[in-house]
C-alpha cells in the first residue's frame, strides 16, 4: 500500500528551533507511522507555487542544533493573492498531500485556520514565535533562546555603560507584547522596561535614569520594539508594509536615547538587538520544547486530528482548535508588569 503524505511548512518570521521540529516530525512520522514527507519552501509560498523537497530521514540529520529553517520561510499570505486558496489546494492534491502540518505564528497559523475551518483542509499547527505571543501556549520555542541572547547583551551592556557613565538603551523585539522585554530585563537587572501593552511616560523614564545616577550604576533601559509614548504613536524607521499588513518597527531605541539626553543632560546610547535574536543555534529548553511539538504535531496528524495546534500547558503538550490561539494575543497582564516595576529606578 501507498505510504500516506504529509507535508510541512514554516511560515512567518523565523525562530532557533524550526528544524527541531521538522526533524522530530519526520523521524517519528518515518519510523513510527512510516509516511513520507514533503517540505513545501518558503512557508505558503510553497504550496501556493508548488514548490517542494522531499523530506525523509537523512535529510534531517545533524539540524538539530542549527537556527532557521533548512525550509525556508516567507510572508506570503494566500489570502491576499488572486485564487491563492484554489492554488493552495490544487498543489495539495496534485503532490497527493493527505495532510499539512504548519509550523508559523499568529499570522502563519490564521492562514491555517481559515484553510482548516472554511476549506476542509487537513491542518495541524504547531505555535512558533520569539515574541511569545499567541494564545493557548504557555511558551512558544525560540522565546527561550531570545530572551538568552538579550540578557547576555544586557549584562553586556552594564558593564560599559558604568565604565563611561552614560545611559544604554538596549532595543529588542516584541510587537505587540513585551515579553522578551520584561524577562530579559528583569534577568539582565534593567532599571527600566518599556513594553507595547503600557505606554510611557518620558518624563518618569527620565526620572528613574535621573536616580540611577545617584549610586555609582549607570542605567540600563530595555525597551521593545512596539512600546509607545503616552502622547505619541509608534516610532518608525519607515511605513513599508508586508502582505499581512505589519509595518516594520525598529526606531524607538534611538528616539528614547535622543530625549533622555535632551532631558537630563545625561550622555545615551542605543543598541539595536534586532534578528541576533532570531538567529543561531536554538537553548536547551527550546529544542526540548520544538521536539516535543513535532512529535505531538505528527500524533495529531495520525489521529486525523485536524485543525488543531499543539500548546504547551503546564508541562504537558495538549491539542487545541488553530482559532484559539489566533484569535487573540497573549499580551503581558498589567499586574505582572507593576510586579516587576519594583526594580525601576
Ligand atoms: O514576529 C516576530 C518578530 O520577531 C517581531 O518581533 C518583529 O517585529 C518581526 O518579527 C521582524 O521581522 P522581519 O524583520 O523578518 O520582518
């Protein structure tokens, strides 16, 4: 008898552990369920384009450990493209895909829901994001590794920071949510975080950098990407907007340095952390998480559990509908910011 196919694919921005998963995915599906597998390039533009690679074991071997994604990844959304759900599901049948397990975020796995829900497609979603941010997951992998790379640069930052006496600014990412904010800088000892749920007041950020400079620590202020002034909209270098209408942020760094300078007379500098984030080589705890969504994502598969994503809750892996974790963001609750406010300053 004909193996079942199942094809994979990772969309969105990418994160340290994707390959983790496609590894996991691929040897339990092989070995265990004996499926082949196909790997669709460049997330949805692959099965938009028919553009394919076979994954079987040795093609897997050794990614382990290695950032990105041996796929590829892109934005498109085939929501936005003439007949894209007609040629999504043309490619499908035409590679005789059974089933599609789709690795992606908020706006990846909004694609696969509406694929699951209103077109009868066969969708298993498994959560990525560095930013931490969707629903009905306690963590998403990547996050871990993220949030390790800006604490090191905080420490980083510390330390010349008090050598010259001036204040650093430390830009990481988080569009909606803070999250790689507040846990990089509660662990890295930041005097303030800044984060896209709470809007600042320049003034109080001035304040609390003022006090820093009363002890012989120069202050650290970490600051996401999305955080927003109190009288003021998001900081950004330009409008551009991808196919799932985001624009590119990135500019608050400089902007908060420029007026904390202007207003305290305090030298500020402003570093950018950008996709250091994104890339290398995935923690211990986010291959042991992406593992453990493969393997689960490839069990959904065999049960013909569709439309459904693996979460992490608690220590267990559970399934819950795609829509669940789509339909809102998990955002950071005011309590926990005010918890952690008690180290600003
Ligand atoms: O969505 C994850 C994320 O890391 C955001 O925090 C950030 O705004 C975005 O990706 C940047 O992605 P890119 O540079 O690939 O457009």
């Amino acid at each position: 008898m004909r193996a079942r196919k199942i094809g994979v694919l990772t969309g969105g921005g990418d994160c340290p552990g994707l390959n983790a998963v496609i590894r996991a995915i691929v040897r339990k599906g092989v070995q265990e369920y004996g499926y082949e597998f196909v790997g669709f390039r460049d997330g949805w533009r692959g099965p938009l384009e028919n553009d394919s690679v076979r994954l079987d074991i040795p093609a897997v071997r050794g990614i382990l450990p290695r950032g990105g994604t041996i796929l590829g990844s892109s934005r498109t959304n085939p929501l936005q493209v003439e007949n894209g759900i007609r040629r999504v599901k043309e490619n499908l049948a035409d590679e005789e895909v059974e089933a599609l397990i789709v690795i992606g975020g908020e706006d990846t796995l909004g694609v696969a829901a509406r694929l699951a829900d209103d077109y009868g497609i066969n969708v298993v979603g498994v959560p990525k994001t560095i930013d931490n941010d969707l629903s009905a997951t306690d963590y998403t992998f990547g996050f871990n590794t993220a949030v390790g790379i800006a604490t090191e640069a905080i420490d980083r930052l510390h330390t010349t920071a008090e050598s010259h006496m001036r204040v650093l600014v430390v830009e990481v990412m988080g569009r909606h949510a803070g999250w790689i904010a507040l846990h990089s800088g509660l662990a890295g000892g930041a005097n303030v975080i800044l984060i896209p749920e709470q809007r600042f007041d320049i003034e109080q950020v001035c304040a609390w950098v003022t006090s820093r400079f009363t002890s012989s620590y120069a202050p650290i202020v970490v600051v996401a990407e999305g955080a927003m002034p109190r009288d003021g909209d998001l900081v950004l270098k330009d409008e551009s907007l991808d196919s799932f209408g985001h624009v590119r942020l990135s500019g608050v760094g400089e902007w908060l340095a420029k007026q904390i300078e202007k207003r305290t007379g305090k030298e500020a500098r402003t570093t950018v952390l950008g996709h250091v984030q994104r890339g290398g080589t995935p923690s211990a705890f986010d291959r042991w998480l992406a593992t453990r969504f493969g393997l689960h994502a490839i069990e959904a598969v065999r049960d013909g559990d569709f439309g459904k994503m693996v979460a992490l809750q608690g220590t267990d892996i559970v399934r819950v509908p795609i829509a669940d974790a789509t339909a809102r963001l998990k955002t950071v609750d005011p309590a926990l910011y005010e918890e952690v406010g008690v180290f600003f300053g």
